[in-house]
C-alpha cells in the first residue's frame, strides 16, 4: 500500500532531503502545486505569475511511517512564522502550506498546527497555510535529488539561513 502527502517550505531542493533518506518513504519528487497554470516550468513559478508553490511530494507506505510523522518532520524542516518564504528564498511560490488530499490529513495537519501553536515555541503566529492538494506537476529532472546531484549548491543554500534556524529552533525538541 502506498499513499502520497504534498508539502511546500521554501526551495524544494530543501525539502527533498529530510524524507528521502526515512524508512517507509519511497520516493519524494519536487515539483509545483497550488496554481493555476498547467505543466509550469521552473522559469514560469519563478515569475510569480502561475500561482504555485515549490513543493515536494511524498510517496509512503503508511504501515512504516505515518502522515502524523511526516506532518511532524515537515514541521522540523521550516519556519512556521514566515508566511510569504523561507529563510532566503522570498515570495508567493516559496509560502509554507501543507497540501492535504483529504478530510484525515486535514484533521492531522490542523491538531498539528493548533498543537504547534499552543506550545508557544515560537513568539509570532503560525502561519503556515493547510490548503486542499490541487493538481501536482514535477519540476524538471535537473530539479530531482538536486542534493545528489550538487552537493555543494545544495550546502550553500541549507547554510542560506534554513540550518541555523533548524538548529536554533528545532533540534531541542
């Protein structure tokens, strides 16, 4: 059995990363959701003309690690306070949402937002959005794995704000 979660927190390049090397994840592919236009390019979300977010999507099997799971790394790889990108990458297609599929991931990603929220860990609001999954198209090859692909490009932008905040924010917990 497989089943499938969409997030977005920043570059996807980023994103990738944190799931792929977890048991029970299958394949995490990077991609663009969340717009109104079909098949975009990379060129095209760079634009901020079609609407969508960077994303990852997540291909799991939910007997190994469940979508609280996921919902909770997620978490641990962005800044919940930052509503319009993350860390260095700024703008409409780096916003942090949780795409959910269906009215259980919503109940999930919302008790997980409250919860997050409730903690106090952070002095500004969540504003991570939980919006409903729309249609989800790959980015192009160059754009997969990038982390094996280019390991050095893909070091200088983890060390673009998102590892120390990661640090700072998250490796208490």
């Amino acid at each position: 059995m497989e089943d499938t979660a969409i997030f977005a927190g920043g570059c996807f390049w980023c994103m990738v990363k944190p799931f792929d090397t977890i048991p029970g994840i299958n394949k995490v592919v990077s991609g663009y959701t969340g717009g109104h236009v079909p098949n975009p390019t990379y060129e095209q979300v760079a634009s901020h003309t079609t609407g969508h977010t960077e994303a990852v999507k997540i291909f799991f099997d939910p007997e190994v690690i469940s979508y609280d799971k996921l919902v909770e790394i997620y978490w641990h790889q962005t800044d919940p306070t930052d509503a319009m990108g993350q860390f260095q990458d700024r703008g409409d297609n780096y916003r942090p949402v949780i795409y959910v599929k269906d009215e259980q991931q919503r109940k999930i990603a919302e008790a997980s937002k409250k919860a997050l929220a409730e903690s106090e860990q952070f002095d500004s609001p969540i504003v991570t959005q939980i919006e409903d999954a729309k249609p989800f198209y790959p980015a192009e090859e160059e754009h997969q794995e990038f982390y094996k692909k280019n390991p050095l490009r893909y070091q200088m932008e983890e060390m673009g704000g998102r590892e120390n905040f990661i640090k700072k924010n998250w490796q208490k917990n």
